[in-house]
C-alpha cells in the first residue's frame, strides 16, 4: 500500500527541490514514492536505479553519515547486497537533517509466501549475520543512542520493559515475562564488540526467485554486543526454521537469554501501546514465542543438572 506523500513534511515535491539543489545531474529523473516503507525514513524512486531516502526524525538523522561512512566498508564482505550510498546530501529546502542518493536494490520484501524453503532462508540470514560480525570492528560505531541501545546491556529498557509488563495485566503472563526479562539482564556480556544489523525483519530482507537477495536499512548497525541480531528467531522463525537458524549462527546461552529479552522488550512495548488487532496478535505471537524458548531452555537445563548431580 504506498504511503500518503507528505508523512512527516516530507513529500515528492521536497524532494525533487533537494535534488536539483544538490545533485542537479539527477534533477531530471522523475520521483515517485516507493509502495513500501519503513517509518524511520521517507523512500523515494529516483529514475529507475537510483533511490532516495530522508529520516523522518532527530532520532533516525545520525543513521545518513554512520551508513554513508560504513556501508561501503561491510559490503564487500557480506553474501548478499546491502545498500550502496552515491550521495549524502545536506539540510535545504526547509529540510533539517542529512539525507541520502542510493542506488536501488531488485527483490520483494521477504513474505512466507515469497520464501521457497523457510529453514534454507533461516541458515542464509544466519550466514549473513557470521559474515558481518567477521567484519573488523575497530573504529566502528559503538553501540549507544543512534542504535538505540540495541548492542548494549538490554538493562536501559529496563522501565519501559516492567512497566508495559504492568500496563498489560491479564494479557500476558506478567510473571513468565517478567522471568524471562530478568534472565536477560542476569547473562551480562563480556565478549569482544562485534558488527551487528540490529533490524533483521522481514522488512528489511529482499528476496528474488524465493531466496535472500538483498538487506537493507542498517540505520541501527553498531558494533556490540550481537544479542539483539538474534532477535529474528523468534519474530520471524519457529519450529525447524528457527533450529536452523540457530544451528548455524551458534552463540552461547547467554546471548540467547538476552536476544528472548530483546525480542520480548520489544514485542511488550508495542502490544501495550497500540489498538490494531492485527498488530496485538503478531506480538502476542512473538510473545508467545518467547516465553515457550524460555521454557524449554530451562528444561533442558534442569534436566542437565539432574543428570549430573
């Protein structure tokens, strides 16, 4: 469904402004808004190869330089395409932040019914995830407020996590969260700073011919802690996908205490926030998801520490 032109200020007309101020050599490429989106930046078509993209916020700016600057550093040893940055344009036009020419990427964003094998996709994106944390890290861009805190100990959402678990009552098994939330804060990192996307979703995977193609927005990368990376398991994998997943992309027990937290933070946060149906149910399912990885894992360990005691 395409998006209303104008969210955020931000419209067609802006944009063609910009452009010719900037970069007149592409003013005479028609631009289009794309038909999906994310709400952290405005997308437009700019002729056929080219796109261009506008943060709708403060919070979202600082992502234009950070991917302009490393971008081409992770690329070439990524298995899939990422996104390529021409051209990082300045604030005009009445527009305030940095802004970005990129070119554009073929694929579909990866549905279930676009993906031929969900456990092969599961073992591509945990490829992808090896292949960046082997990226060298040094200079990068520490985890902190432009990955909004995903890299760092999942403790600053402390707050926000107990009291989505509070506002939502019955809703929820307050007390299972709850437990799953403290065992995240308990596996404390002490690893080496790794690359990591930190928005592995659906959205932000292409695939062509059912297969991973391309992955885009890495306005969150960081380098961290990876836990956050993980979080896919359970938003988007289950069953044989998600054993894939992690079979391929390991990690200790304690990355993945800390991903159930991530996952689990995020899913409360929104399902106590929004009033669309559709929205409370794939976050209740994440929920769900969670909280049944959580038991099981502590099966499994209970049932260890019989077989040894």
């Amino acid at each position: 469904m395409l998006h209303t032109d104008g969210r955020a200020g931000i419209d067609a007309a802006l944009v063609r402004r910009l452009i010719a101020a900037q970069f007149p050599q592409w003013a005479d490429l028609p631009v289009t808004p794309v038909e999906v989106e994310g709400w952290d930046n405005r997308t437009y078509r700019l002729g056929d190869e080219l796109t261009v993209r506008l943060p709708t916020g403060a919070g979202y700016a600082p992502a234009v330089e950070k991917e302009h600057r490393w971008l081409p550093v992770l690329a070439p040893a990524l298995p899939v395409p990422i996104p390529e940055s021409l051209a990082m344009g300045k604030p005009g036009e009445g527009y305030p932040f940095n802004w970005s020419v990129r070119r554009w990427l073929d694929g579909e964003t990866a549905t279930p019914e676009r993906i031929a094998d969900l456990s092969a996709f599961a073992v591509s994106v945990a490829e992808f995830v090896l292949a960046l944390q082997r990226v060298d890290p040094t200079g990068g861009p520490v985890a902190g407020a432009h990955s909004f805190y995903r890299g760092t100990p999942p403790a600053h959402y402390d707050d926000a996590t107990r009291r989505a678990i509070d506002a939502l009552g019955g809703r929820v098994d307050g007390r299972r969260c709850t437990e799953v939330w403290e065992a995240a804060l308990a596996a404390t990192w002490d690893g080496q700073p790794v690359w990591f996307h930190a928005d592995l979703a659906h959205g932000n995977l292409l695939v062509r011919d059912g297969r991973l193609a391309a992955v885009i927005d890495f306005g969150t990368s960081a380098v961290g802690d990876p836990a956050c990376e993980l979080v896919i398991a359970y938003t988007m994998f289950t069953g044989e996908s998600r054993a894939a997943f992690r079979d391929t992309v390991g990690h200790d027990d304690g990355a993945w205490a800390r991903a159930r937290g991530w996952a689990l933070w995020k899913a409360l946060i929104v399902l106590a926030d929004t009033t669309d149906p559709e929205v409370a149910s794939v976050n209740l399912r994440v929920i769900d998801e969670v909280l049944a990885d959580h038991a099981a894992f502590s099966a499994r360990r209970s049932s260890g520490a019989a077989r040894t005691g």
